[in-house]
C-alpha cells in the first residue's frame, strides 16, 4: 500500500512527485527546499534553513506514520561545502540521539539561487500500513 505525503505545492501534479513517499514500513522524503509560503526563508543562513528543512521533512514522516526515532538516513546538500559546519550544527541539534546515517555533498546549485541547502531523509516504521 502507498500513502503519499503532499506539500501543498501546485508542482506536485505536473512534476510528479510528494513531499514523501510511504510503502510499507518505508518512508522517503523528497528533496526538502528552504521554502515557507512559496517564498525563501532565512536568505543567507545556512544553519537557520537547513533547521527548518529537516524540520519540514520530519513533519512529513509523522504525516507517514513514522518518527524522528525511525530516520536513518539523511543527506544534506549544499551549494558551499565550506558552510557544512553550520548544518551540521542544525542535524547534530535534531538528531543526535538517533544519529541515523547522514551525507553531505556540494552541489552545482539549486532551483532557487536564494537556497543554500536542500535535506532529503528516509526512514523505516516498525510497522506497515
């Protein structure tokens, strides 16, 4: 059985994607963007926006039926790889205890130029839907 997390985003149907995907005991969340409204937030702060795209990602798990103790993967994509201690930071603050596998990678860009990081997690639930 799939379950299907929106974002509330008018591109979900043209583009083809959720804000996170649950089959099973599997939940992944899509590439999660700094975005409240439709409009960037915390421009220029990589620590404050990379919070609120883990946060944003763990409402959607709960939305799955899941919980931040089910995460164990995440990965944390950057536009300045020099900036990757100031997102650690953030991860470190939401999940130090569970300590799930996690990436950090730079990439080229984003979308939006305004966005200097984008979180993508999955988790697995004790028990399916």
């Amino acid at each position: 059985m799939r379950k299907l997390v929106s974002s509330g985003s008018h591109l979900e149907e043209p583009i083809g994607f959720s804000r996170a995907c649950r089959i099973g005991r599997n939940i992944a969340v899509a590439g999660t963007a700094p975005i409240a409204n439709g409009k960037t937030v915390f421009i220029g702060n990589v620590y404050e926006q990379t919070k609120y795209c883990l946060k944003v990602s763990l409402k959607a798990i709960e939305e799955a039926g899941g919980s931040i103790e089910d995460v164990i993967r995440t990965r944390i994509m950057l536009t300045n790889i020099k900036e990757w201690e100031q997102a650690a930071k953030a991860h470190g603050e939401l999940f130090s205890t569970q300590r799930p596998a996690c990436t950090f990678v730079e990439v080229k860009g984003f979308i939006d130029p305004e966005w200097l990081v984008e979180t993508e997690i999955d988790a697995v639930v004790s028990e399916t839907l």
